[in-house]
C-alpha cells in the first residue's frame, strides 16, 4: 500500500465522513453504557493542511475550509467545525480517531487499526496518554474478526479503506461485513465509499439488500456527476443498524453538505433506506 490520506485531508468525501461520524457516536452516547469504536483503517489520526502533500492537491479548500466559511449551519456541522478549529486554528486536520476521541466518554474505548509504519508511529504518539485508546498495526478486515464483539456488546465499526483495489474492494468489504455481523449482529457499521460511476456502486447497494441486515441507511452527496471514471464525483455512507433518528438528523445536513461544498451545477445528495427493520 502506498496510499497517504494527507493528499486528500479535509476534502469534501472526509466532510461527510466526520459528519456521519459525529453523529453516530452522538447516537450511541445517548444510552449510558460504554460502547466500543473500531476503526478497521485509522491513518495518522491527524494532518497538517499546511503540509507540502495537503497544498500539493489543495482538496481541502474545496472541504472543509468553505464549511469555515459557510453561514447558518446545521448545528451537528457547527460541532463538527469545533473540532476542526479546536486543532491548531484549522491548519491541522483531525482525521476519524482523534474526531472519535474528543466525542468518546472516560467510559467507551476506541480500536485504531493500520498498517502503514508512519501512520502507526504518528497513532501511537497521539494517543500515547490516552488509556480509552488502543493502536493495533494489523489489517483492519482482519482484526474485525478478532476485535468483535467488543466486551462492552455495543459499538462502531468504522470501514474506511483507501480503495486501492477499486471496485474489487466492494467485494472485500462484503466478505469482511457479513464475517462480522455474524459475531457482532448488534452492531453499527458505517461504510465509506468513493463515487465515481454510479453503475459501480449498484452492486454493492443490491448486496445490502439481500445481506439479512436491518435499518441499512445510504448518505450520499457528489459535487460532480456521477458519470466520470477519471475523477472522484461523490462518496457515500452505508449504515448498517442505523440508530433511531438517524436518518432525520442526516436529512437536515446533507442538503447543505451538496450545496455548499459543490463543485458543478450538477451536484446532488441522496438519503435512502435501502433495508429498513
């Protein structure tokens, strides 16, 4: 693997990603009880936009740096722009396990899986004094099965892979889900996803829908038409065991995601209940 996740920090797909993500977590803390959050492809936890890689593409002017921007906003996107400005006055961008980390209660524990040397030396440094975390230098799809259930018997699996094997990585996350669910049918999995073309997603949607798991959520914005193998045109989150309300808290956010962050007329979002329980 050769991916670094620096080139594409604060873009629009990572938007919607920590959106989704926020909103999850605050779902699952409104019951009392610890929960657990795996995040089976961590990175380095943070990034700095000032980086030569992150100004090199720039993709994060065209993210998070127009939400900064932005005027009334829903009020789970002012939360997640606190934690954006709470790094460095915005020249750091934190990616899913230091967002995690600043939502989880002394109670809930966080799983962080990579496997890149860098991105798991820069893990182990950030969360070095915090005791709910735990670094694990292993395949993410791996660990599901050793990691889950969780002792708590409530959690997050956060499946966020680079895609480098493009559409076959459809099919992994399949394999990986299904294994998965059977250990830990409670669940909430989040599944992020690229959009290029849309005729490459439908496969993946239909198998959700013929998997056997309930309240099967997608939230879905593309800035550009979804009609263009050369670029990435949108991105998406499917959402197995979707939290009660969820889909209401999604439906006050997304259209603002596709307005503010669009880059084409054509720009469009997408809420849909692909299994509902």
């Amino acid at each position: 693997m050769n991916y670094r996740h620096v080139y594409h920090a604060g873009n629009f797909a990572d938007v919607l990603k920590h959106v989704v993500l926020i909103a999850l977590i605050e779902a699952l803390k409104t019951k009392q009880t610890p929960f657990a959050v795996l995040d089976t492809h961590a990175g380095a936890g943070r990034y700095s936009l000032a980086s030569e890689e992150a100004l090199k593409t720039g993709e994060f002017r065209d993210g998070v740096m127009r939400l900064l921007s932005a005027e009334r906003l829903p009020t789970l996107v002012h939360a997640y722009l606190n934690l954006v400005r709470s790094q460095n006055g915005s020249q750091t961008y934190p990616g899913s396990p230091l967002i995690a980390a600043q939502l989880l209660r002394d109670s809930d524990r966080l799983m962080l899986c990579e496997v890149q040397d860098a991105e798991v030396a820069s893990l182990r440094q950030l969360f070095a004094r915090d005791a709910r975390v735990a670094v694990h230098q292993r395949d993410g799809y791996q660990a599901m099965s050793a990691l889950l259930p969780p002792p708590e018997k409530r959690g997050l699996v956060l499946i966020d892979p680079p895609f480098e094997a493009q559409e076959q990585e459809f099919r992994i996350i399949e394999d990986a889900l299904a294994a998965a669910h059977k250990r830990f049918a409670n669940g909430v999995y989040a599944v992020w996803y690229p959009i290029k073309l849309r005729q490459s997603v439908l496969p993946f949607h239909r198998w959700l829908k013929e998997s056997g798991m309930r309240k099967v959520l997608v939230a879905e914005i593309c800035v550009h038409p979804d009609n263009s193998a050369l670029r990435l045109n949108g991105c998406g989150m499917a959402i197995v065991n979707a939290p009660y309300k969820l889909d209401r808290t999604l439906a006050e956010i997304l259209p603002t995601l596709a307005t503010t962050l669009a880059q084409s007329r054509y720009a469009q979002f997408k809420l849909e209940w692909l299994v509902e329980d």
